[in-house]
C-alpha cells in the first residue's frame, strides 16, 4: 500500500519558523529596581495571629509579594527516650510549589534546610526552653509566596515568633526581624530579589528590642566594616517599629477572642 503525500501520525510543523526573542536580564532588572519608596523605608506589614485553628498557635505574614504561613504545635513530650532538662525546639521550612517564578519539587532542599536554621537561630534564644523539660515545641513555616531568601528569613522569624507568643509559650521577649541590601554607595532596607541579587552584600538582622539585645546576625556577600555598622543600626532602628506593629497585632487578637 502506498504512503499518502500527508501523514497524519505526525504534526508537521509550519512552514516558516523565527527564532525566539527573550527579555534582556539586565532591563528586567532595571525594571524591578525602580522602588517606590524609600531606601530606609520597609514594606507595609499585614499580620495576623492565630489564623490556623488546628495549631496550638499560628500566624500569616504579608510584605507584598512575600506570603507566609506559620503553625506551632507543641510542647509535648519529645520522643527521644535520653532526658534532657531543656526542651528542643524544630523549625521545618517549606515551599509551596507555585511559591517562585520556576516551579519547585514538593521536596526539602538544602535551601529549605538553611533557611530553617537561619530562623532557628533567630528565635531559640528568646524562649525559655528550661521551663519544659523533655519537651519539644514544633514550628512549622509555609512560604506561599517568595520575592528573596532575605525577606523569606526575616519575615519568617517574625511570623514565628508571633506564633510562639500566640501559643502562649513563655518568652523573654519578641523577635523582630529586618534585612538590608547594599546597592551601590545606598543602604536599602528589606530588598527584593531583584534588589537583593543586584546587591554586593545583604545582612539580615533579628533582635528584641524590648530587652535591646541582638539574637542573630546573617551576612553574605562583600562590605566593609563601615558599612556594616550602617546596615546593623538601621535594621535596629526598624526592628523598633516593627516589634509594635507585632505586640498590637497580638493585643487586638486577644481582644478579639
């Protein structure tokens, strides 16, 4: 049997083709560079406690395009059979898979890992662990939506916290979470992507500034010592404004209940 001229197994594809046009990374860049506000300024801050019912405590956080969802169950009894007369505290980070512009594997990465234990670090200092012996108190973090792992740090150590408080999880004092980005001779504070990935060096810093005491300091990148200093002193100054925005969020919360 002859083969028709058409086979209709196979798509053929058009006569004329052209080659892909792609944006220029470097006008993309510039186009998200172009902020709205001020290099000191931070970006609006919506929080809410006590959103998960199911949780012994929870929180959501929303600073534009950065969406965040924390649980905190606990504290019961640690599995491990050892005594141990302080409890543990674990800090599980995860991202949705619509969460940044290439769609991620619903698995744990290393980034997940080290956003988790940059968190970590930033909150255990300011729970009282020696109140529950052989306990372990869980916190579990949902990134819905992420615009820069600084952002997703800071953020998530403030959604944390809030939960932990909301839990009623006895504390030494709220954690307060801000990020700067060096872009060029100009400090900006709580960059984007863009911004932070057109930086030199971003430094992301957590304290309570009820008690004025630093709990964790992140860096990355090249600065000088100078401008360090500068980056520290304005993200103390807003972990300032921000640890009131946290304790009205708290207060109208309970008022609520």
């Amino acid at each position: 049997m002859a083969q028709s001229a058409n086979d209709r197994r196979r798509i053929n594809g058009p006569e004329e083709s052209f080659t892909p046009v792609f944006d220029d990374e470097d006008e993309d860049i510039k186009l998200k560079m172009q902020r709205s506000r001020a290099p000191g300024d931070i970006r609006p801050i919506f929080l809410q406690p006590g959103l998960i019912s199911q949780a012994n405590g929870s929180a959501y956080i929303e600073t534009e395009k950065t969406k965040i969802a924390c649980a905190v169950y606990g504290p019961r009894q640690s599995k491990t059979t050892t005594y141990s007369e302080k409890g543990r505290l674990n800090v599980e980070v995860k991202f949705t898979p619509f969460s940044c512009t290439r769609r991620r594997a619903p698995m744990r990465d290393a980034e997940d890992r080290s956003i988790g234990v940059s968190i970590h670090q930033a909150i255990v200092s300011s729970i009282r662990l020696e109140l529950f012996p052989k306990s372990t108190i869980d916190v579990f973090i949902t990134i819905i939506e992420n615009d820069g792992i600084e952002g997703c740090i800071a953020s998530g150590s403030l959604a944390a916290s809030t939960a932990l408080a909301d839990a009623g999880i006895e504390m030494l004092g709220l954690v307060a979470s801000c990020s700067a980005a060096i872009v060029g001779d100009v400090i900006q504070l709580d960059p984007s992507e863009a911004e932070a990935r057109a930086s030199s060096g971003t430094v992301i810093l957590a304290c309570m500034p009820a008690l004025n005491s630093i709990t964790s300091l992140w860096q990355s990148g090249q600065m000088t010592t100078s401008m360090s200093l500068k980056c520290m002193e304005q993200c103390h100054e807003r972990c300032i404004d921000i640890h009131s925005i946290v304790a009205q969020s708290l207060l109208e919360h309970r008022r609520t209940d």
